[in-house]
C-alpha cells in the first residue's frame, strides 16, 4: 500500500519519469482502494470522472502487486484488464504500459489479446484461394492484397492490414468463428496466429482483453478459451459501464441467418473441391441458401430490432422459419452420410448440429425469465434469447473466482448511487467509490438549454435544430460536434445545414469512423454529425472541439424488445420500469455524450442540451445531479458570446 502511495506522490516515480506530472488526490485515493480491493480479493466499483487518470489508477497498483509477490517468491499475480473498444486496447497496449512498465522497471510480461476474427486464419484463406468463384471483383482485389500481407505478417492480427478497408467483405472468409474452425484438426493449426496469441496471454501477467471476449470466455463460448479467467487474480473493467448487456448476451443465446449461409457456404466449398461425387451436398447446401436469403427479405431492408415471439405470430414469418429447420435438417441428412470422409466435412457436420440445437431453442418461445427478441442488418437476422438477469451468475463466478475485481468508469452513478450498474450484476458487496473530476467546469464550460424549441416528433424538428446550430457554429467557428440519437434526424439536420453554413459537414455513414475523426481533428473548421458510437470513447482535445449539440435527452426507444422484457420483469415485482430502468440509463448515455467536451484542465466550451424535460419534467433534475456542474444557460446569444471568447482567445494565442 506504501508503495502505491509513494509512487503518485511528488517525488515518486511518476513524478521522477514524467515531466510535468503533479499528483492528484483523486487519483491517488482510487489507486490507494484499487490497490486494497487487490489486497483483500475484494470487488471494488469507481466512477472516475474525465480527467482523474483513472488508468494509471487502476495499473499501477496492480502491477505494483505482481511485482512484490514475484520478489516474496508467491508467484506473480495474473491480471486481466477488459476495455470496452479495440482502440483503447491498442491505447493501453502500445502507450500506457510501455511507460508504466518502464516507471515501476517491472519484468512482468503484458499481451494483448483480440477476438477471433481479428486474427488471419491461414487454412481458410487456402480454401478461398483455391475457389474463389464466390467472391465479387472487389473481394478479389482484397483477397490479394491479404495474401501478400499473409507472407510478411508475424502477428495474423488483420488490423495491420491498413490498404484494406476495416468493413471489407473479405474478413469473413478468411478469419474463423467458432463455428467453423477445425481446431486441432486443422492442418495449420501448429502455425495458427488465434492459438499462438492465446498462449502468449496464458504465459503473460498482464493481459487486454475487450468486455466482448471477456464474457465469451467466461461463458465457455469459445471452445479451448476457458483457461484464461479462471487464473486471473485481478480482474479490471474499464468503460465498465457497458457490461451488464454484453453479459447478458453472452449468457444467452443467438441463432442467425449468417451462420446459416456461413455453413452453406463452407458446405458448397468442400463439395466442389474435395467431395465432387456428393451432387446432393451441393443440392442440399444451395437449397437452405436459397431459404435463408428468402427469410431475411421478409423483414424490412432497414435495420430494426423487435420481439421474436410476436413477430413468430405472424403467419409468413413462422412458415418460413419452420421452412429453415426443414431445409436444415435435410442438409444435416446429407453430411452425415459425408462424415469421415474429410475434417472439413466433419466440422460441417458438427456445426449443423448445434445449429439445429439453436433453432430448436428459439422455436420454443414458451421458457419464462428470458427475453426473445431480433435484430437484422441489411444482410442478415439474428435471433436472441436473453436472460433478464445475470446477477446470480456472475456474483457466483465473483465469490468462487478468489480475485480482486475492479469496475470502473467516468459514468456508472446515477444521482449519486451505483445501484443501477451494481445490482444487475450480483455486486451488493461491493465498495465503491465516487470522484468527481478536477475540472473547473464552473469557468470551462457552459450548459445551454434552448428555449422553444418544437417536440421531439414535430415535423419542424430538424429544420428548428439546424436554425440553432447555425449561430452556434459561426460563434465556434466550427469545432463543433452535433450527436443524435437518430440516422433519420441527423441526416435531415446535416440536408439543411448544407450551404446554410461555410463549414465542412462530416456526417457519420460516409466513412470510416476513425477516417471520419481523423478528418474532424485535422480540419479547425469542421463540424461533425453523428449518432451512438460518437457518444462514448470519443477524445478531441483543446479548441479542435469547442461546441457539443445534443438532439435530445438519449431514452432508450419504447419498443426496444429487451427493455420491454425487462420493464415487464421490474413491473412484476412491484417496481417502476422508467426509475428503474429507462432512466439511469438515460443519464448514463447522456454522461458519456457531455464527457465528450471537455478533456483536458485547458479546453472551454458551450454543452447544447436540445430538450426542455431537462429542466420542467421532475426526473430533469436526476440527470442534472449527475451531469457535471456546469453554468447554466438558456440564452442563445450568451451562449454564443461565450464561444466568441473562447475564438478570439485562440486567435490572440496564434
């Protein structure tokens, strides 16, 4: 604990290693519980607000720990740390602990670990070399450019593929999933890029994972990846405050028409390659194809999500799902006579099987505390069955685990309490802790309220919206980020600010979203429009971002079928869906949008929060509470004034 504390202190090591660093006592009070939360093997939940270095916070200590147990000969400590994107995978792996490593001269070994499909898998890139009749032009010209980068890579990690575009069509045919990976069966399997990350991670003391990969391996939802978890004597969440769901669905279960087409597919690359005598292979492959791609074109083009069992009343959809198991089924006949004949086939075989397992679970929509719902892509439907609590599952694995857990955030309390994101999850033994951030929200920023404004669903919206930004963006000068919570709006908004305002418009959908960030930062004067992902993990700082407009207060939509389950759940045991559920995550969303603005003890700006049940509805004033505390404002001209200032500073500075 001495150890901790000496090294945020003023002339410790981080002080010693990095110019300009000065110790903060939020920082050091969450590095001091983190550390006894190892200590004791005890479950700690922190929110740290934007700017109190949360991660050193929480690496530190527990570096500090395996370090001191390998010199008492105890055997070092295995630690985990799960963030909520790759990004900051990336960030912590290849900036965070290098430093931190070289602050503490600590030996331990640091891995970082990525899902599956993020990893080259050699054998299938073989099958779609050697017939690739299935690929379009343009997954042919990337199918080449995968085979040169094949013969360099040391890794297989596909993110270093940077002259292949990160949604290309060609990722799923040359990765595995579980499904359809051959294991120890597979030829390659002794130069196999996923297998040699995972022992790199099993032999590591330090290892990032993603929430994502996290779960699949504490499920057992990755075959041969069950071995990581259960040895970790530290387990760190970061952005923890996106778990509850990703557990929920990694409990469940999902059935979708992509893996579907993925069998078909497979099947029909083994028929003509290996097993050519086998014509009713083809026939039968082709068949289910053709019946999969006819039940995705009953439901919209657009993506939607719903509840299953209600959708599964309807006549049409349920022929045509009893039509899947017919097709599939029958496919299964024909490989098992096929079975042996090759590993290929084998694997097919097996797939097939727990394919029709999976159908089978969600035909039968009578089991009680689960959530049935779908959700399509322009491609595909996918099935789910949720459970509608987690709790006692993942509080088991807690107490059985003998680790010290860390959850962490800069948005986990809601009025103050973590009752929303602790109870959930079977944490009610938990410590927690709340920091406020050292920011002077009080001189940096500004919170506008605009008066007037039509409702959420008036046809004038839009058109009210861009009519306030306008005077916003010329007063920032752009630097400006506009977040909705949906396409629909923001895509009318960014039609009518089109020649209305000088500035760049960026609007998420016409690139990557990197791409897209990149362009924002490198640009002074653009002005970003976009929607969920630019809410959260999202870092401009200084005056490349002066102005965040948010459309209105993010409820989740009514008709979200796994809130529905769950509002009916909390319902049935006397309890209020919107103050239970609907509403802290409202103001979680919401947190994580203003976190957006500032970043840094320097940066100024106005916060645009477009809705007036902020300030007339009761529950305004929880989200209020919990939001930083910031001047208030419900004047357009002040605000404006003020972003004026916060331009003309920047210009004298230039």
């Amino acid at each position: 604990m001495k150890s901790v504390e000496r090294a945020f202190s003023d002339n410790g090591l981080l002080a010693n290693a990095i110019s300009g660093f000065s110790p903060r006592q939020a920082q050091i009070d969450m590095a001091m519980e983190v550390a006894l939360a190892i200590e004791n093997k005890a479950s700690l939940i922190v929110e740290a607000g934007t700017g109190t270095g949360k991660t050193f916070a929480y690496l530190i200590p527990a570096l500090l720990a395996n370090k001191e147990a390998a010199e008492q000969e105890q055997g070092s400590k295995k630690i985990i740390v799960s963030t909520g994107t790759k990004n900051l995978q990336e960030q912590l792996f290849h900036k965070d602990m290098p430093l931190i490593r070289k602050v503490l001269a600590t030996n331990a070994q640091i891995a970082l670990l990525k899902g599956r499909a993020n990893y080259l898998c050699t054998y299938r890139l073989e099958q779609y070399q050697s017939g690739g009749g299935q690929l379009d032009a343009q997954m042919l010209t990337d199918l080449v450019k995968v085979k040169t980068w094949a013969n360099t890579t040391l890794t297989g990690d596909i993110g270093e593929l940077v002259n292949v575009q990160e949604g290309s069509a060609i990722f799923p045919y040359v990765t595995s999933t579980v499904d359809n990976c051959l294991a120890r069966d597979c030829p390659h399997v002794k130069d196999c890029y996923l297998i040699k990350a995972r022992e790199k991670a099993i032999d590591a003391d330090l290892v990032v994972v993603n929430h994502h990969l996290f779960f699949a391996d504490m499920a057992l939802k990755d075959t041969g990846f069950g071995e990581l978890i259960p040895k970790a004597d530290v387990v760190i969440f970061d952005e923890a405050h996106q778990i509850s769901d990703i557990a929920s669905e990694y409990f469940g279960e999902a059935f979708s028409t992509r893996q579907l087409l993925d069998l078909c597919s497979d099947v029909l690359q083994v028929y003509r390659t290996s097993l050519t005598d086998v014509k009713q292979l083809g026939r039968a492959a082709e068949k289910l194809m053709k019946t999969t791609q006819e039940f995705r074109l009953l439901f919209p083009y657009d993506p939607e999500r719903g509840n299953w069992r209600e959708r599964h009343r309807q006549a049409k959809i349920a022929s045509a799902f009893a039509m899947l198991k017919t097709d599939l089924d029958f496919l299964y006949q024909v490989i098992k006579l096929c079975v042996s004949r090759n590993d290929a086939i084998d694997n097919c075989f097996e797939r097939a099987v727990t394919l029709l397992s999976k159908y089978d679970i969600m035909a039968n929509l009578e089991v009680g505390g689960m959530s049935f719902w779908f959700e399509t892509t322009r491609r595909h439907v996918v099935l789910h069955q949720t459970p509608l609590s987690v709790a006692d599952k993942f509080s088991a694995y807690i107490k059985a685990s003998g680790a010290g857990w860390i959850f962490t955030s800069a948005t986990l309390a809601v009025d103050g309490t973590f009752e929303h994101f602790a109870k959930p999850l079977g944490l009610d033994q938990a410590s927690h802790l709340l920091l406020d951030s050292p920011f002077d929200y009080q001189a940096q920023s500004q919170l506008l309220v605009p008066r007037f404004l039509p409702e959420a669903n008036h046809r004038n919206r839009a058109s009210a919206l861009a009519e306030l930004a306008i005077p916003l963006i010329k007063a920032s000068g752009g630097a400006c980020f506009m977040l909705f919570t949906s396409y629909r709006v923001m895509n009318q908004v960014a039609e009518l600010l089109e020649g209305r305002v000088d500035n760049p418009l960026l609007v998420q959908g016409q690139m990557a979203k990197q791409t897209l960030l990149s362009e924002f930062i490198d640009n002074d004067r653009a002005v970003l429009l976009a929607t969920a992902s630019f809410w959260e993990g999202v870092d401009v700082r200084g005056d490349k971002l002066t102005c965040v407009i948010i459309d209105k207060l993010p409820f989740a939509s009514p008709d979200d079928p796994l809130l529905q389950a769950r509002s009916e759940d909390v319902k049935r045991q006397g309890g209020d869906p919107f103050y239970h559920i609907q509403l802290p995550q409202a103001v979680i969303a919401l947190k994580q949008g203003v976190g957006r603005l500032i970043r840094d003890i320097s940066d100024q700006g106005i916060m645009v929060i477009c809705d007036d049940r902020l300030v007339n509805r009761p529950y305004g004033e929880v989200f209020l509470k919990s939001l930083p505390d910031m001047k208030r404002s419900r004047n357009l001209e002040q605000a404006a004034q003020f972003l004026h200032t916060i331009t003309d500073d920047v210009g004298e500075k230039i």
